[in-house]
C-alpha cells in the first residue's frame, strides 16, 4: 500500500504561481508512475499531469506550457511536485495527488487551490 500526502494548496491571484509537493510512502518502490488530479465543484476529476517511474511525462491540454511535474526518488521515499504558473481562475479545483502500484490507483486527501481574478 501507499499513503500519499499533499500540501502548497492556497489562495493566489491570477498569474502567479503555487507549487503542490506529493510525499509518499509505503510500498513506494512498487509505484510505477504518479500524477495529479483536479476536481473543481460541480465538474468531474480531470487529470492534470502524470509522470512515470522512467521520467516520461503527460500533461492536459489546459495546463500545457503552464505547470510542471516533476519526480524525485530519494533512498527511502518517493515525492512528486507540480509547478503551477499563470494560474487562471479556471483552475480553481480540488487538486489530489495520485500513485499508480500494482494496477490500482491511490489518493490522496487533496488540497484546495482558489485562484483569484
């Protein structure tokens, strides 16, 4: 199993950045690719990133040239990043980091992300 906790979540103004850490742990050398998800109210989860274990990336069309996943495998624990810049209003959501192990999927408890206008 894998427990997944994240933290950066907050209010900002548009255009300016936030960055949202995803610390692992568990069965963390088991997990083959983890990413990030948003939720706003009233929408479906989307996927917003995703990164695998070989350090392939994938981004939604939204976010492109805009935020960034990053990856780091430490000796005993495996953290995930997302730099987020020229935030939108429209990327206001719920934002949960996930990790794939295994062939299922685990969460994390999500952190909100407001942005201003």
């Amino acid at each position: 199993q894998v427990q997944l906790v994240e933290s950066g979540g907050g209010l900002v103004q548009a255009g300016r950045s936030l960055r949202l850490p995803c610390a692992a742990s568990g069965s963390i050398f088991s997990i083959s690719a983890m990413g990030w998800y948003r939720q706003a109210p009233g929408k479906q989860r989307e996927l917003v990133a995703w990164i695998t274990s070989g350090g392939n990336t994938y981004y939604a069309e939204f976010v492109k040239g805009r935020f960034t996943i990053s990856r780091n495998n430490a000796k005993n624990t495996v953290s995930v990043s997302l730099q987020m810049n020229s935030l939108k209003p429209e990327d206001t959501a719920v934002y949960y980091c996930n990790a794939l192990l295994s062939g299922r999927f685990y969460w994390g408890q999500g952190t909100q992300v407001t942005v201003s206008s």
